[in-house]
C-alpha cells in the first residue's frame, strides 16, 4: 500500500506537470512552437528570449505554481500537513513525490512528444513548498552563481546539485527517503542540462539576459 500511495503522488504531480506553459502562452500570444524556437527548449529563460519579459515572467510564475500545487495537493491527500515550515517532521515525502512527477510532467508531457521543459521552475516551487528557510539558501546560491558568471544553466544546476544536500542537512530523522527523492529531481534536471555542460566546458554557453531575441529567432 505504502508503495502504491507513492506512485499516486508520481502519477498526481505527472499530470499538473504536463500543463506545459511555455507551449501555450506561445501559442496563444505569437502563434510559435516555443520548442522550435531559439534553445528549443519550454522554459522560462528560452520564453524570455524569445517571446520577452511579460510572457517569461508569466511562464516562469506558473511553472512554480505546478511545484507548488503538486507538492500541496500530495501532502494534503495523505493528510501530512507537510507544507512550508515542516521539515522537523516525516511529512514532506508525499509532496517531494508529487514534486517529482511534476518535473517528470513538465520535461516530459505525453501530449507533445514527451518534449518540455528543464524542470527548474518546477523545482523551485518544490523546494518553496518544502521548507521557506531552505528556499532562502538555495536561492542564494543560484543567485550569487547567476550574478557572477551570468550563466542561468549554471545557477540551475548549482541549486539542484545542493537540493538533496541541504535536505539531508535540515532533515535528520527521515532523511533517507527524502534524500534520494531529491536527489532524483537533482540528477533528472542536471541530466536535462547535458547540452549546456557541453557548451559551458566549450565556452559557448549564452549568457543571460532580460533582453528580448531578435525576430530572426522567433521566425
């Protein structure tokens, strides 16, 4: 039963993640396949690119809520209560579960060709929803790494790569299965990475920007 509770969550936070925003707000608002534009990827940084501010703000707000409302909706089905300033308890693992699908949801949506998105927005409504005080560390450290290197993939990762390591840190007791959870998130995330470490051990990683692409991208 215990396993059957944690493939629910999966499966729950699989279908909020499928909700690919990026895709739509493309084509509600330009009329493009945001996956066939610029990176190719369906994020926030790539809309932002391509589409500019207002839609990459609007993506990227609802790529956390989906982290947000998975991991709420799993914790309240199995009456954990486990949202925000829990983690001194063993009720964060249905919603870091719900969490997980959600990533797995938005990466790869079933209706378009199992082709999305990164999944950091994603996490960072799960990490939001874990434990505020984490989201604070974690923010900072992707903070610090975009501010001094302006590499966004950089910062991602760098937040994922810590996720599993300042769980296990504020997350003694029940760390175990919290841990691994998480670090699944980590390795799915980095893993959708591959092609930004190539670019970053070859130099020819984009930097960030909050400008807008120019039209030959869009077309």
């Amino acid at each position: 039963m215990l396993i059957l509770a944690w493939l629910i969550c999966i499966f729950i936070g699989y279908l909020i993640g499928c909700f690919q925003s990026s895709y739509f707000i493309g084509k509600k608002f330009a009329n493009v396949d945001i996956r066939n534009h610029g990176s190719g990827n369906a994020g926030t940084t790539n809309t932002l690119r391509v589409l500019g501010k207002k839609a990459g703000a609007a993506v990227f707000t609802l790529d956390v809520l989906k982290g947000i409302i998975a991991y709420t909706l799993c914790s309240l089905l199995f009456d954990t209560g486990g949202t925000f300033f829990s983690m001194n308890q063993n009720v964060v693992l249905p919603g870091l579960l719900g969490g997980l699908g959600a990533v797995l949801g938005h990466a790869f949506p079933f209706y378009l060709d199992f082709k999305g998105g990164k999944g950091v927005a994603c996490m960072l409504g799960i990490i939001l929803s874990t434990n505020l005080y984490l989201g604070l560390i974690l923010f900072s450290i992707g903070l610090i790494i975009l501010a001094t290197t302006r590499y966004m993939s950089l910062a991602s990762m760098s937040i994922a790569f810590f996720f599993p390591i300042v769980i296990t840190f504020f997350n003694f007791k029940y760390r175990f299965n919290n841990t691994i959870v998480t670090l699944i998130i980590a390795c799915i995330i980095i893993y959708l990475h591959k092609d930004n470490i190539s670019r970053l051990i070859t130099k020819k990683e984009r930097k960030f920007s909050f400008k807008k692409a120019s039209k030959e991208e869009i077309k």
